[in-house]
C-alpha cells in the first residue's frame, strides 16, 4: 500500500483507496473500518505531530546524517543510504 500511495499521491481518497487495497487483496471493509480506528487516528496524529516538530513539509522526506532532504531523493541521497559513514 505504501508504495501505490506514494505513487499516486493526487487519488488519496476513499475511492481510490479502497481499489487499492482490493487489488492489494486486502479485506477492504476491514481496511476501511482499521484506519478509521481510535489507535489508528491517534498514532497518525502523532506521527504527523513528530513530523511537524522535526521539520517535515513534505513527503517523502528522508534525514540522512542528521540533514533533512525533501521531495523525491536523488542520486546523492540514495548513495548516502546505501553507503552510510
């Protein structure tokens, strides 16, 4: 599901939603109840909170040794990633 979402980041509503995780083979009734959930809402509004306190604008957003990089990663930020130290 992550990757579809981010790939299409313009269809995030529930139609959409809902065709991916059908074509995910996910129980799309019980998708849909989950990320409707208290816990759920509640960790989301954390994470966003974290988000916001680090400095996230945008996703993605990656840090890598210690700087934050916006947007879509280049070649320079995939390196970093796969190369660390």
């Amino acid at each position: 599901m992550h990757d579809a979402l981010f790939a299409d980041q313009g269809r995030l509503e529930d139609p959409h939603l809902w065709e991916r995780a059908e074509r995910l083979g996910l129980d799309v009734a019980r998708f849909d109840t989950d990320r409707r959930s208290e816990p759920v809402e509640t960790h989301i509004a954390a994470d966003w909170k974290a988000g916001v306190r680090a400095g996230v604008a945008t996703t993605p957003t990656l840090f890598v040794d210690g700087q934050r990089h916006s947007g879509r990663p280049d070649a320079s930020i995939l390196e970093a990633l796969a190369n660390p130290g």
